[in-house]
C-alpha cells in the first residue's frame, strides 16, 4: 500500500484528518579512542498520524507492507475517546527541498572521513587526560510528508557531527570535558571551521580544569558569551514559550504583558547555518521568525497546529519531530536575544568585579524559569578585564526575575549547533549575543 491509498483508507475509516511521514536514512558513525570503530545502518520507515472525533491517534512500522496496519491502528487508538482538537487552517504545499551543502557526506569516501577523526583525537590537548573519544556522524536520505489535505512536501537530508569527549585528572580532582558541533546546511567544506571550533573549545575548558578557583564573588555582575547566553535563552526562557508547556508556566497570563526592558528582545526562527533550520515543519507549516518577546513584551508563542487554533493566532511552524517514529510537538528551532549596541570590549567595561562566562556545562530547569547549569569555562572580570580561571562552578537563577537585570546586549550573533532531548532529540542552535547580566544570576 502506497501513502496515498493509505490517506484514502484512513479517511473510509472515520478519519477527519490523516498525515503519513515518511524517511529513509543511511547513517555514518566513526568512533576513536583506544581504536577504531565504524559502522554503518540504513534506518527508516513511515509515521501516521490520523485525527478521529477531535482526538489523535499515532502508529510507526518499518515497512510499506505494514502500512494498512498502521493505519488501522492508530485510528483504532484515536477513537478510545472524544477530543478536542480542532487545527488551524493552512494553504496545502507541495514542494521538494534540497540541501544547500556543497559538500555532501554522501560525496566524501570513508578514507577520509577516517583521517579527519583520527587527526582531531590527535590534535586535542593530552594534558592531564586519563580518556579521548571523538566521534563523527553523518547521515544522508529523505523524508516526505503527504496529507489528507494536498500537502506533499520531500526533504533531502544531510548532516554531519563531531563530538569530542574527555575525562581529565589533576591535582586530586576530576572532570569531563565534552563539546559537539556540526551542520546540516555545511558539509565538508565548513569541517576545518567545526574542528577548529572544537579544539578551542576543549583547550579553555582544560585551562579552567587545570588552573581554575572556586567563584568566590557571590552575588556579581554576569556577563554571558554568546553560547551561555543562547542556553539560558533556549532552557529557561524558549521551553516557557512552547505552547503545549505553557499553561504550566508563569507566562501563561503574561501574553501582551512587559517582562524584560524594552531593548530586549528574544526570537526563534532560522539563523545561518541553523541547526534548527526548515523551511516547513513536519504538519507542512512554513517556518517563520517568532518575536517571542519583542521590546521585552511577552509576544508570541511557538504553536503547532492545534495550538494555534486553540490560542487564535497563526501556525508559525514549530512541530517537529526526531524522526518517523515520532509525533509532531511543540519545540524551539534556533532561540536567541537579538542584538543591541555594545562591543563586546564596551560591555566588559561595565563591569568593575564579576564574571565572564563563556561555555556552559549539564544543568537542570524548572517551568518557573529556575535554571542551575555547570560552568564549563568561566572566568573573573576585574576592572573591564579577563582575569583568572574558574572552576567547578554553577550558575543559577530564575530567567524571569533575570530579564530585568539585563544591562545591555552585544552587536554580534554567533551561535552553537547542538541538541535539545525534551522528550524526542532535535538539533538545535544556541547563541545571540553577548549579553550583560547585572543582576540575577549566582555563580557559585
């Protein structure tokens, strides 16, 4: 049974709506450590999602043989009980989106792609390390999705990831080192920039492991690069936004409402070379920028289809999914403050003692907006300058009582293409500015 027969059967079948997903992947991955490990695995199949009396009803198999069964299956699931679900209107596409690499993975041989990873675990600072794994990843296919209502839409798929890893040891004490970055919209003709970005990465964590002191300070001026800022933005402020989360937050009455000053403002959407970055999302809604605040009023959520009809306003394009064997739901794309009007030399300027925080570490967010996240690397601002190293340090605060502490933003954007597992994994890029905290946030 092909998609369209089986959008025809789910319909016959008390269906009001039908979406079927489909994708096909072959996926790289070269590991180096003690050796050499690689392998390679084509993965994929088909996802339905089928609308039946306002409820949802979701099934994956593996195979197109199997697909009649899905179908049945998950309208089977969606007719347990009555919903509520109505969705937002959409203008039907049909379009093919291709890769904008210039380099495919697909088009470099494996010889390659093994010297690349056996130079970077090479290249990586042997000081003090008990244990390096690099790992790099690449997968290339597609993905289609088909509709009840016309929608037809085919992505090529394409990406490449580096992941260094070390466990380092000095002085009676012990830590972790880690650091990814990668592409979906660059191939090989950005890997020199990735690597790069790598090592200086791993080589100031290494310097705040091995010549960092505790934070003694306490409450301090903070002033956040880019990746430090994009977290805070992504995991304390972006999760808040999402609209199936915020009727559990404290934005959930503060839409139209004055959170931050008027020169902040807070966006997701695609950046260059955004992790994030589509051009529909997975129910086939065209991705579009969403002010989530704008001159520090709380503006506009991220919503699927059933939220935007739910609040009354317009689909802007965040459903998505990990994979096939996924449901659609709410989540950030590339989450940011916009820029202001500071040099990042006038911005540490403003700062006579406090904190330079440059990578940030594992943590753990509430829906309050609460946010405790390691420090990775960070150092102390004396006087305008960066001073020594700090170590073994957290910061931690409530992003909502922070926004007012905002003194100022960089004028540059640089961002961080990483990962976001709340619940499904899905690329995503941290960054914005730098951004100038000078209340709110504890390091400690």
């Amino acid at each position: 049974m092909d998609t369209k027969r089986a959008l025809e059967l789910a319909l016959s079948v008390g269906a009001e709506y039908a979406e079927v997903r489909e994708e096909r992947v072959l996926k790289t991955e070269i590991v180096v450590s003690e050796g050499l490990r690689i392998s390679r695995r084509i993965l994929g199949g088909f996802g339905v999602r089928v609308l039946v009396d306002g409820s949802w009803g979701f099934s994956s198999v593996n195979s197109e043989k199997d697909l009649e069964w899905a179908i049945r299956n998950a309208v089977k699931l969606a007719g347990i009980q009555r919903g509520k679900v109505k969705l937002a209107e959409i203008k039907p596409v049909r379009d093919v989106v291709r890769s904008r690499m210039k380099r495919k993975p697909s088009e470099v041989p494996l010889e390659e792609k093994i010297e690349l990873v056996k130079g970077l675990h090479s290249s990586l600072p042997a000081d003090a390390v008990s244990r390096k794994v690099v790992k790099y990843s690449d997968f290339s296919g597609f993905k289609r999705l088909v509709t009840s209502e016309g929608t037809e839409i085919e992505w090529e798929l394409t990406g490449v990831s580096f992941v260094a890893d070390l466990a380092v040891s000095s002085g009676g004490r012990s830590a972790w080192l880690f650091d990814v970055s990668g592409s979906i919209e660059r191939g090989f003709e950005a890997v020199d920039e990735i690597l790069e970005r790598i090592d200086q990465s791993i080589r100031g964590q290494l310097e705040c492991f091995l010549r960092g002191k505790r934070p003694k300070l306490g409450k301090a001026p903070v002033l956040m690069a880019p990746y430090f800022a994009g977290m805070v933005a992504h995991e304390a402020l972006g999760h808040l936004a999402e609209a199936d989360q915020l009727p559990s937050t404290p934005l959930a009455k503060k839409l139209g409402e004055q959170i931050a000053p008027e020169f902040v403002s807070l966006s997701d959407g695609n950046v260059e070379n955004g992790h994030g970055n589509d051009i529909y999302d997975e129910e086939g809604v065209p991705v579009r920028k969403v002010e989530i605040l704008k001159d520090g009023i709380f503006n506009e959520p991220l919503v699927d289809r059933e939220r935007a009809y739910g609040l009354g306003v317009s689909p802007n394009g965040h459903a998505r999914a990990e994979s096939y064997a996924f449901e659609p739901m709410v989540r950030m794309r590339n989450t940011y403050f916009e820029p202001g009007d500071y040099t990042f030399e006038e911005l540490l300027a403003e700062v006579r003692r406090g904190y330079y925080l440059v990578r940030p570490g594992p943590g753990q967010t509430g829906l309050d907006s609460s946010f405790t996240v390691g420090v990775m690397e960070g150092y102390v601002i004396e006087n305008g300058e960066i001073g020594e190293p700090i170590f073994n340090a957290t910061a931690s605060g409530r992003a909502l009582d922070a926004l007012p502490g905002i003194r100022g933003l960089g004028k540059e954007l640089d961002f961080e293409n990483t990962y976001c597992g709340r619940g499904q994994v899905v690329r995503v890029s941290m960054g914005g500015p730098h951004v100038l905290f000078e209340r709110g946030i504890r390091v400690v």
